[in-house]
C-alpha cells in the first residue's frame, strides 16, 4: 500500500510538472506603429517606426531620433527615467529621459579603451550590461565613470541575445540560456528550443519558439508550456507578470496564471 501510494504521488506530481501554465486575457489595445517595444509600469506604450522611438503616453506622442546612428538594434524600458537606445552598427548607447531627451551618449568606439559592443541593455544606477565582442565577455560598464565595474570570464559560445534587470543578465547561446549576476559570476544555464525569442521581467522569462509558447518561472530550473492563443505575432513583451503580444495593429494584454512558487 505504501508503495502504491508514493508511485500514485510521483506520477501526480510529474503531471503537474507537465501542465500548462495558463493566461487570462485582460485588454486589447490599438498601436500603429511598426514594431512594438513595451509597456513601462505607467501603462506607456512604446514603439518603433522609421527609425523613430515613440512613447505614447495617452494622448500625448514623445520621439527620439538620430538616423545618422544607423537602425535602432533594441530598446531596454527597464527604468523608465533612463531608457537604453542601442544603435549596434555605429556602436553606440543613448540614455534618454521620460521625454526621450538624451540624457547621455556612449560611442564605445570612441572611448578610451574602446570595445566592440554587440548588445547594451540598463544596469543599475549609472550602469550598462554589455557584451564585449573583442573579449567574448558580458561587462558591467558604468557609463559615468567609463570603467567596467565586473566582468564574466570569457564565453566560448555565440550569444544571439541578452535580456537584464538590475541584477541579472541572461545571454541566449545556441539552444541555451546562461545567466550572470551582477558580480560577473555565472549562475545557472536553462536548454532553450531552437528560433528562440524571449523577454525577462523581474526574474520571470517568457519565450517563443515557432508555434509553441515557453516560460521560466521565478526559482524554477526549467522552462514549462505557455498556453498563448495567439500565434502570428509581430513582437512581444513581458512586464512583471503580464505579457504583451503585438498583432494586428492592437497589443492584447494577457496575465500569467503562475503556479506557486
């Protein structure tokens, strides 16, 4: 009896493991600009069209632009106040303020002791995470002092992405996630399907991979099933435990239904 009884919670146990993490569908917005960026904590939206950032903030419209930077590779609304414009291919940062004017400007090119730089997203306080091409390593660059604060040793692989909140940073390799904290030591690594995207708040990740949706829960060791309806959509994003998803001109806002952690 006894036997039974633990291979009955094993098996019950497993299935849970398996289940689905489901969504519950909360709004559906309008937004026309060409790709979405995010949602900050204030319920701005954020966008990308011609090259120019937006940020509609109701009925008001804000907007950064230099072309002469090139196309902007990512936009980091980690910190609404200082939000990281990064323009790869001139090498170059822009911190812009809640009116997206230019705080400050870091061509790493430029700089003493410069560095080729293939992603820069928001550190803490006056701080960059960024991925050193020429060392293969991720830094935390102060952007005042223009020193590295820590770095990681070096990584062997390709990295094709990077996600960062004040403490952590994740970097995407080939079928994998490593993440970083903010001493440069290395934490953990997560398989990750192959064409995989993701977006990280808080410590929470949620990922697409063709058709199928995946999620990496707070405290958790791998990635689960997202039960998401939509499937066509142009991007995504994640803020705290909601998930954004781009699609037919509207952003349909979804609430995670997190089991407990």
């Amino acid at each position: 009896m006894k036997i039974t009884s633990l291979l009955l919670f094993i098996l019950i146990s497993f299935q849970l493991q398996a289940q689905e993490i489901t969504t519950t569908f909360v709004e559906k917005t309008p937004f026309n600009l060409e790709r979405f960026v995010g949602v900050d904590k204030f319920n701005n939206f954020y966008g990308i069209t011609n090259n120019t950032f937006y940020k509609l903030e109701g009925a008001k419209k804000y907007q950064f632009a230099d072309l002469q930077l090139g196309e902007i590779s990512s936009v980091d609304l980690l910190n609404p106040l200082k939000i990281t414009i990064f323009y790869r291919n001139t090498n170059t940062a822009v911190i812009v303020d809640n009116r997206l004017n230019e705080i400050s400007r870091i061509n790493f090119t430029t700089i003493q002791n410069f560095r080729n730089v293939s992603f820069a997203t928001t550190g803490k306080d006056r701080s960059l995470w960024i991925y050193n091409i020429d060392l293969q390593q991720l830094e935390l660059f102060n952007y005042h002092t223009l020193k590295v604060i820590s770095h990681t040793q070096p990584i062997n692989n390709e990295v094709t992405a990077q996600q960062s909140n004040y403490n952590f940073c994740w970097l995407q390799q080939e079928q994998k996630l490593e993440y970083y904290n903010s001493y440069g030591s290395y934490m953990n690594s997560f398989k990750a399907p192959e064409n995989f995207v993701f977006s990280e708040s808080n410590n929470l990740l949620v990922g697409k991979s063709e058709e199928k949706w995946y999620i990496l829960e707070r405290k958790q060791t791998s990635l689960k099933a997202l039960a998401v309806s939509e499937n066509a959509v142009k991007d995504f994003y994640l803020n705290n435990e909601n998930l954004y998803l781009y699609t037919d001109n509207f952003i349909c806002n979804y609430r995670l239904n997190l089991s407990n952690e």
